[in-house]
RNA sequence: GCCUGGAUAGCUCAGUCGGUUAGAGCACGUCCUUGGUAAGGACGAGGUCGCCGGUUCGACUCCGGCUCCAGGCUCCA
C-alpha cells in the first residue's frame, strides 16, 4: 500500500492503481503529481501528493482543447486521408490545428468535419499514451507518411517520445489528455486560415483550423455570444457610427481621413500629449515628411528597410517619404556641437511617417500606412540613463492611467545571448542598456515578461502592449535604445574635461501611434468617451421652438464656457431626440423647457445615467470641470 | 505578400437558378406635428449591384484579372 494526500486528506491505496480508479467524476480530466501534470490513467507508484485539474483552471483548459484538437485531427484525417497532419496546439481561446492539404479546407468543409468530430465523441474512443524510442517513433510515423511529424521528432532532444492514441489515429504529443474523447462536450469550428509551416514564409502554406470547445453547452454560447458582444465595440464599426474617421478604398488602404469628431478626438490627445511633454522637459520639434535618399542611406534605413520605403524621383535626386523620425532629431541635434550642460536633451515630435505595410496586416487604425508616432529621442550620457529610463516610464504609466488603461503586458527585449554577434553594440553597452532597462521596471513596480534574443539589432528595448476588444495585443508604448544611429552619425557632445564623447540616444512612444492608440482607446471605452475627451460633451435641446432663443443663449454661455456644445432643435418630439443623442454616446444633455426658462436653469441628463435634474449652468459647468481629470 | 471568405443605397441587410422598372429598416430632405427624459405621421430623394475584361441576343448574377474588406499566417528597422 502507498500513500497519497488528496483535498488535504490522506489516503492508502494499493501500489500501481491509476488515478481514475481512485475518481470517478468525470468532471476531472487530468491530474497533476507531486505537481506535474499527468493523465488520469496514470499508475500511482509511489506515496505522492495528489491534485486534480478540470477545466475551471488554465492547465485544464489547456488539455481540454489540445485533445480537443486531436478530436478535429482524427475527424480530418478519416474525411481526407490524404491530409498529413502538423501542429495542433490549445491557444489562448480554444485550439487549432495545421494540416498539409491539396486543396485548403474551404468553410464548408468546416460543417463536415464537425459531424465527424460528433461521431468520433459519441464512441469515446480513449486517449491511451505510448511511450518508444525516438527511431521508433520516427518509424512509426514515416511509415504512415507524417513528414512534419517526423520532422518534429528530429528536433527532440529526448531519446523518449510519447505518442497518444484514440483506437488506429497516432499523434506525436507530450500530453497530458482527456481520458476519452466523450470528454469533448460542446465544440465549433470558427474559422479556416493559412498558415506557414514552422511560421516560415520559405516553407509550404498550412491549412489551420481554428475551434473552441467547452464541457457545457451554455459554456459555448456564452463564448460565442462574448464574441458578439466585443464586435460591437470594434473601432472600425464605432469609427463609422460616431463618426470619428474613415479609410476610402479610393484613396488608399491604410490611409486614415479623420472627421471633425475624430480630429478633435485626436487633437485632444496631441494637445494632453505636448503639454505634458513639455513640462516633463521635452523640446517639441517638426520635421519634413520627406527627405533626400542619402540621409536614408547614412541612417541605414535605405539598406534594412527600402521595402517599406515609399522613394520618389525629385529632379535627378531620390527622396524618401520618412519611414522615421529619429534622422530628423539627429539632425536638429547636430547642428551645433553639444555640451554635458545640455543632457539629457530630450526631443519630441508628433510625426506621421509612412511606411508600405503588407496589404494584409491592415487592420482599421491598428495597422496603417501612415502613421504619427509620439516621437521622442532622449540624448544623454551613460551615467544618466537610470534616471531617464525611469521618467520615461513614470510618464507612461500617467498616461495610461489618464486614459483609464491599467492592465497591460510590458516585455522587455532582450539579445540572444547565443548570438551576440548579431548585433550592434559592444557588450558593455548591452549591459548597462540592460540594467537600466530592469532598474527602471523594477522601480516602476511593472510586472515584465522577459523576451530573450527579441530585441532589435541596435539595442534592448521595453515594449508596452494594450489589448483591442477581442484581447489581441498591439504594441502601444516603446523606449528603446539605439547603438546604431550615434555611429552612423557620430553624434557627439563635449564632455566637462574637454573630450568629444559619444552621445547616447534612446528612442521612445508612450501612444506608440495616435492612429492605433486611439483604435485602442475606442474600443477599451466601447466608444462612451469620458467627458473630457467626448468629440461633443454637451448638446442643448429646447423641447419646442419657444424655448429656441433659451437654447441659443445656454449654447453660447457653453461654448464660452470652454466645452464642446451643440444644438439639436430639429423637429423630433424630445423623446426622439433624446434617443438619439443617447446612442451617438455625448455625456450631457440640457432639456429645455418652459420651467427651465422661468428658473433659469437647465435640466441635466446624463449619458446612461439618465435625468439628474435641474441645475444651474454653472453648477452643471462644475460638474463637468470635476470630471475633466480624465480616467472616469 | 500568402490562405479562406466577402463586396448590392450613407449604415445594416434582403434579392436576382442569366431577362427589361433591384427592395426593406435606419439615416437624410420636405410638409404636418410643438411633443417633458430612449424611436409621432405623410410624402420624397438616394444604387454604374467594388473596378476592368471575357462568355452570351442579354451579365448585378457565370468565368478571368484587379482593388478593397474580414479572419488568420508572415512581417512589424
């Protein structure tokens, strides 16, 4: 007899008995021993500490959709025998799987494989792990032509390879599985795509099906509903309806034409931006949009980047459409030699640079052609690089928090260290560029993931990401450093005992792009601005034409007042008109009646909150003033 | 750029198995209505059915190319 502790108790059971016998709820699809995860059907051969994972947990879910993806393999593989398989892993909301295919699987072949997958659940056919050596394993599946499989188990490390079987279907996996495919309750298969074998362009295009699955049904219609419901805060649907911004098919892709709501939206932004930056010390500056070829060609961007450069022919000369800032500030930087006195100094720019993105990475104003980078470029000396590292992320964090983000994930990049040839930079620079990087995030007190062999070719940098409706990640804020340009530039500044020294120069966005930080911020406030950033904050309505000339005089006293106002005396009972200023999502109406008249005042209604009642202006003006910090 | 879908009025969508005048709701305009906290009524205007070619007596519909859009992949110096 062994011992094992289960929910704080103990328990003896006999010597080689699989968890499964031990529990029976079917909720449970796997275990985890003495903290490593395993399958029910695991033997229990030593006294051990015994946990059980269902799907209610990440490692669950991880299992329950990986076996669900198996549960799609199997269903294909008797569809189209033809198909070999390659990965199929659980991602973060639900699973997929790639397959090497004649033809790609159209949607329609979506509907098939689901019945399939119904049938293979119905016969809960278990998932049995086999355990060989890695020339058996690599047999087994040459002999069933599974090349990327086989190709997979070449990269294994391990002599030892686990395969998991349901009845004649084998797949290379570490597990751990479901017991059976009964397990899979409630599935769909979303969406069919391409994609490159090993993530490679070079390589053969797989065929990869995306699915999501759940023990229960309601389960599923809730995720599916969920997906509904963050579609409606999709920018590009909001941009339309509040008119906020367009993208013409006529005028380009990736291009965006702001409408006065998006511009003042926008300039708001800039305007919140500048101020900050130059009480924070920033120098504003403006650069051309274009610039001749060889500054390209100096920068090294004519070299690393022409793909994405749009060149043009002025005269007998090229000129390049900038694709960056940072030349422009390299050069406003050298015009005259720099003294220690000076740094850091600290140059900033709101400047829309263009770049040729592929056509199918465009996405709303997430992923455009022209784009305004927040620009800033920090020259310094080594030794003042803690410190600067540190503002820069302090005012990060404000303006995060001033547009109500408080949950992002930051990653710092860093070299590969196998490699360090790769790049640019002598490893004492790398070092200290590193350190400061870490010091920074630590006292800033920002939980980072470490990205090892992520960082550019010039140097480590700290990436800062904000999540759209459907929780995909777009990169917002940036600080990196650049080892690459004081070279290529010989930018210098004269140190206190006389000597010419390198300059170090540190690039760095806290929007990243106005274009994709304002996608972001549409979507995260589902496109209910707060007030000091809503396009119209007030819109003055007298309920009939008597009280028009009222109207009028609260309109100007509001714009005098600084806000935004509009006037909306159209026809419509006030009912209607109340609707539809509810809907366009402005804070503040001013319903205007005959009692409003004779009291001089205003009746105040508040977006989603409904009627608050009569007020003076000026109270109403308070009110708005104390919720202009931002944030609510 | 690659894979799978898609493109009909400003917006959301119906429709046409190839046939003469392509529809609805919302939005917009005019008129009636002057209404107290989420949709009053009547009438009206609005479409090269994404673009270019081909097949056909005839194409919005079928075929090809292109553009753009969606979801992925890749890229994101």
């Amino acid at each position: 007899m062994i011992k094992i502790r289960l929910n704080g108790k103990t328990v003896e059971i006999e010597r080689g008995k699989r968890i499964s016998d031990q529990v029976k709820d079917r909720k449970y699809i796997a275990a985890r021993i003495n903290g490593e995860l395993v399958d029910m059907a695991t033997k229990i051969t030593e006294d051990s500490s015994l946990e059980l994972v269902d799907f209610s947990c990440d490692d669950g879910k991880k299992i329950y959709w990986h076996s669900s993806s198996h549960v799609m393999a199997m269903a294909v593989k008797k569809l189209f025998p033809e198909a070999k398989l390659a990965i199929g892993p659980a991602i973060d909301q639900g699973f997929y799987y790639d397959f090497d295919t004649k033809t790609p699987f159209s949607t329609d072949d979506l509907t098939r494989i689901e019945a399939e997958m119904r049938r293979i659940i119905e016969q809960d056919i278990p998932f049995e792990r086999v355990e060989m050596e890695k020339q058996a394993a690599i047999d087994l599946f040459d002999g069933t032509s599974e090349s990327f499989k086989v190709q997979l188990i070449e990269g294994l490390d391990d002599e030892n390879i686990s395969i998991y079987r349901n009845g004649d279907f084998a797949d290379l996996c570490r597990g751990p599985h479901v017991p059976s495919t009964g397990y899979i309750r409630s599935f769909k298969l979303l969406s069919v795509a391409g994609a490159y074998w090993r993530g490679d362009v070079n390589e053969v295009m797989l065929s990869r099906i995306y699915g999501i699955s759940f023990p229960e049904v309601d389960e599923l219609n809730d995720f599916l509903e969920k997906v509904e419901e963050a579609k409606k805060r999709d920018h590009r649907k909001l941009g339309t309806e509040l008119e906020l911004f367009s993208i013409f098919e006529e005028a380009g892709a990736g291009l965006v034409y702001w409408h006065p709501k998006g511009a003042v939206l926008r300039r708001i932004i800039e305007d919140y931006w500048i101020q900050e930056h130059l009480a924070a010390g920033y120098k504003i500056n403006i650069t051309p949009h274009i610039a001749r070829g060889q500054l390209w060609q100096k920068s090294g961007h004519y070299d690393f980047y022409i793909d994405n450069m749009y060149v043009m022919p002025v005269e007998n000369e090229e000129y390049v459409l900038k694709p960056m800032n940072c030349p422009g500030h390299i050069l406003i930087y050298k015009s005259r030699v720099r003294s220690y006195r000076e740094l850091p100094i600290k140059y900033a720019e709101l400047g829309t640079v263009y770049r040729k993105e592929l056509s199918g990475t465009l996405h709303g104003l997430l992923r455009v052609r022209g784009i305004t980078i927040d620009d800033a470029h920090i020259f310094c000396q080594p030794e003042q690089i803690d410190d600067e590292i540190v503002k820069v992320l302090e005012l990060t964090k404000k303006f995060m928090n001033h547009f109500g983000f408080y949950d992002f994930r930051v990653e710092l990049s860093v070299r590969d260290p196998k490699e360090k040839t790769k790049y640019m930079g002598t490893d004492e620079e790398w070092e200290r560029a590193e350190r400061g990087l870490v010091n920074a995030l630590d006292r800033i007190g920002f939980s980072y993931t470490r990205m090892e062999g992520e960082a550019v070719f010039y140097g480590p940098k700290i990436d800062i990401k904000l999540v759209d409706a459907l929780d995909r990640k777009w990169q917002a804020a940036t600080v990196q450093f650049d080892f690459n340009l004081p070279r290529r530039f010989d930018i210098e500044y004269m140190d206190k005992d006389g000597q010419h020294k390198k300059v170090m120069v540190i690039h760095r966005a806290i929007y990243g792009s106005l274009e994709r930080f304002i996608g972001c911020l549409i979507e995260h406030y589902a496109g209910s601005f707060p007030v000091w950033l809503a396009p119209v904050q007030v819109v003055v309505m007298p309920i009939t034409d008597k009280e028009n000339k009222y109207a009028e005089s609260i309109l100007k006293k509001c714009r005098k007042a600084g806000l935004r106002a509009e006037l909306n005396n159209k026809s419509e009972k006030i009912n209607y008109r109340i609707r539809e200023v509810e809907v366009s999502k402005v804070p503040y109406m001013l319903i205007l009646g005959q009692r409003e008249v004779v009291d001089k005042v205003v009746s105040v209604r508040k977006h989603k909150e409904g009627n608050l009642g009569q007020m003076k202006l000026k109270d109403l003006f308070h009110l708005i003033e104390s919720e202009q910090g931002g944030a609510n």
